[in-house]
C-alpha cells in the first residue's frame, strides 16, 4: 500500500504487526534460550560495535554456551548505508547462516532488517526495497532485536531507514522502507544496558522518542489505536529522559524511557510520522548527522508549524508534559506545550539548531567523515540558501511528510528548514 493509498479519506485504516517482546532488567540474558527455542543454530549478529562495552561478547557467548554459532558483523555506521546492509548479507551467505540478531540502537536494527529483506530475495540490492511493503517473499531469516538505546522503536516496528550512496554525491538520499515482513520475530529490550549510553546520545534518543510520540498524536492519519500510546509516551518522556540523561544509572529513569521508547513506535507503527522526520532524513542525508540530534532541533519548529491546525492536541500533549493548563485557552496550552519542550531541549544539552553542531558537538559525530565525497567536503552545515533548497527538496520527497497534519509545499516548509538550521528557539516563544 502506497503512502496515497494510506491517506485516502476512507474508514479502512491498516494496523501493522508488532512482534513479541521482553521487556525489562534481566531480559538480554535469556537470548541464549530464547533463540534456542527459535531454531537458531548459526546467527549472524549485527552491530555497530558498542565500542568501550562487553555487550556484544556477553550475547555472544551466551549462545554460543547454548549450541549456536555466531559469526559477528560490527561495521554498522550511524544512518546505516547501504553497503552495511549489502556486506552483511554477503557474510550471511558466505558463512551459511540461518538467523539474525541485531544489537544497538536503530542503526544496526534497521540494517538488519534491510539484510533480511535482502537475504529473502537472493541477496538483491536493499535499495530495491524503498518505499511501502516492496518485498515480494514474506518469509525472511528470523531475528532478534536487542536495543542499547532508548530511541529507535525500531525493534518492533515495520520501518526501516537506509542511506543509499550509489546515488548523485551531490544530492545524497536517505529512505524510510515500510514493510511488514521486516518485523522482528523477537524484541528484547533492558535497560540495564542503557548505563553506558553516552550522556548526549541519551538525550538525542530520548527527542527521538518525544518526536516518534508526538507525530502519530497529531498526524492527519488521525489513528486511534495510535492516540494512547502516543500521548503516553510523552508523559514518560517528561517524566523520565532528565534523569536518565544526568543521571544514566537510574533503573528508574532509564525504565520509563525504555517503556516510552517502545510504546511511542507503536503509536507511530501505524499512525503515522510527519515532517519532524522528513527533515530529520534530510539533513543526515546530507551531513550522517545523528537522526536523534537532528530531531531534536526540528521538533519545536514543527510543532510551532503545525499547531493551527492541532491545537487541542497540543493543548493535550502539554498536559502530558507536566504543564498546568488549568483556566488556559487551547491556543495557550498549546503554546506552553512548545515552551516546555523547548525547556527539555535545553535542560538535556542538545544544540539548539544546525549551524550550532560542529565536529565535536557530541560523540557520536561523523559530520565531516562520511562515506562519499559530499560527506568529505562539507566539514560543516552551512545554512546557506543552497543548504535550506536542498534539503527541503529533500523533505518534499520523503514518505514521512504526507501524514504531517498541516499541507506541506516548497513554500510552506522552506522556512521551517531555514530555522532549523539559523534560527533563534527564543523567537518561537515571543
């Protein structure tokens, strides 16, 4: 189903599977029998490395104590490419494995359920896969998805997000692939492993879930099976993502955004995303900037953008966000609901727009060392005009901006670009 299909103003709307889940401390130790029980005998793992961690080795070995092979794939990059993806499924091949798991954040799920896909299709280029349900076999290798990071949703999502660098160097392009064979046959996700998430990528995933929470809440899809999760999820988040951020060995803290992580991709899962990602996409596109980062600084514009034609849904998500919006209008609750978001960005340390991140604005950078020569040459976001033409043209174009609630043209979404990228967060509150 096309993403024209999916917003046909008709009664059907499609609800897309999730998978079965562990959730909770302890629960990574179980893959050894749970992939087991699964028929797992050779697995290839996928992960970016979790460089400084015995995460990788821990789950290794404890499939290996319970009979099952694993060969190990640990060069997945941040806005995976596709050529992670195309590797990976050679070494599947090469070492004749039956099975998957990923460990990490979105970056080595969403490879791995690329590969997947591929592995399923004789191992076709996973760029022939953008777009909705382009798979043709349904059955594809099973896998689990072990998350180290509280902002993906990945692992029980039927979404997948690639970097395809075969495309014009000049004009990168970074897709969001919906497919309901992509899901996950297991998820497993302890916050027990969050503790050595950076500080700074604690705090971009954790903006990473308040977006995946709030599209679906205001999207024109308009989902109400997705409307509960969504709002709850937001209220995790401002309860939880300043304590596990400052405070990283909080089982508390990291808990509740464990919960609002999962539960906002499945609010989103089949009620939709919006512009927060489009941009997102775009400018990681352009510059493998962090897409937790990169939603951080789109969010409060966007919210700011759409609010005309939300605002009792942004008057409830203040709510959601602590506020007291007792004896406030729609219009000033929804406007409290923007001020407090603003003050999150701000108390978990994210830049406050893209001009603002440098080399060394946070760990995880790789601004200045992507895979292609347009990465190599722009050492830093310019925000020029070509800048704010180019990735607006790539905003247009990305599965994500058709459910954003209020219409989106060059000339609507140009200016929320330029402010992402130039523009003061203080003028949206004036």
């Amino acid at each position: 189903m096309q993403v024209d299909e999916l917003l046909k103003p008709f009664p059907i709307k499609e609800f897309h599977p999730f998978p079965r889940a562990l959730l909770g401390p302890g629960s990574h130790e179980l893959i050894g029998p749970e992939a087991l029980k699964m028929g797992f005998k050779k697995t290839l793992i996928m992960t970016s490395g979790l460089r400084g961690t015995d995460i990788v080795h821990k789950i290794s070995e404890s499939m290996k104590w319970h009979g099952i092979e694993t060969v190990i794939y640990d060069q997945v990059e941040s806005n995976p490419k596709d050529y992670n993806v195309m590797d990976s499924v050679k070494l599947y091949q090469e070492n004749n494995c039956d099975s998957f798991v990923s460990i990490g954040g979105g970056s080595s799920h969403d490879a791995c359920k690329g590969a997947r896909v591929s592995v399923a299709h004789d191992g076709r280029n996973v760029n022939e896969f953008e777009g909705f349900n382009q798979s043709e076999n349904p059955k594809n290798p099973p896998h689990i998805a072990v998350s180290t990071t509280a902002g993906t949703g990945s692992e029980t999502s039927w979404a997948y997000v690639i970097t395809d660098t075969t495309t014009d160097p000049n004009n990168p392009h970074k897709y969001v692939a919906f497919d309901d064979a992509s899901v996950t046959s297991l998820a497993i996700d302890d916050p027990v492993l969050y503790y050595d998430c950076p500080i700074d990528f604690t705090a971009q995933c954790g903006f990473d879930v308040l977006a995946h929470a709030s599209e679906p809440y205001v999207s024109r899809l308009n989902f109400e099976p997705s409307l509960g999760n969504a709002i709850r999820a937001i209220e995790l988040t401002a309860q939880n993502l300043r304590e596990a951020v400052w405070n990283g060995q909080d089982l508390p803290g990291r808990q509740g955004m464990m919960y609002a992580q999962y539960i906002a991709a499945q609010a989103f899962n089949s009620g939709g995303l919006g512009i927060i990602h489009s941009i997102s996409h775009a400018v990681s596109a352009f510059y493998d900037t962090h897409h937790g980062l990169n939603n951080a600084v789109a969010l409060p514009r966007v919210w700011a953008f759409n609010m005309p034609v939300a605002y009792k849904r942004f008057a409830r998500i203040a709510e959601a966000m602590g506020v007291d919006t007792t004896h406030m209008t729609d219009v000033q609750a929804a406007e409290a609901a923007l001020a407090a978001a603003i003050r999150l960005l701000r108390d978990v340390g994210i830049p406050e727009k893209f001009t603002d991140v440098t080399q060394d604005s946070y760990s995880k950078n790789r601004l200045g060392q992507g895979p292609t020569k347009f990465y190599e040459n722009e050492k830093t976001i310019t925000g020029n005009d070509a800048d704010v033409d180019r990735i607006t043209n790539h905003v247009l174009g990305d599965a994500c901006t058709p459910g954003n609630p209020k219409e989106c043209t060059f000339t609507t979404v140009r200016p929320v670009v330029d402010h992402c990228l130039n523009g003061d967060l203080d003028d949206l509150l004036s």
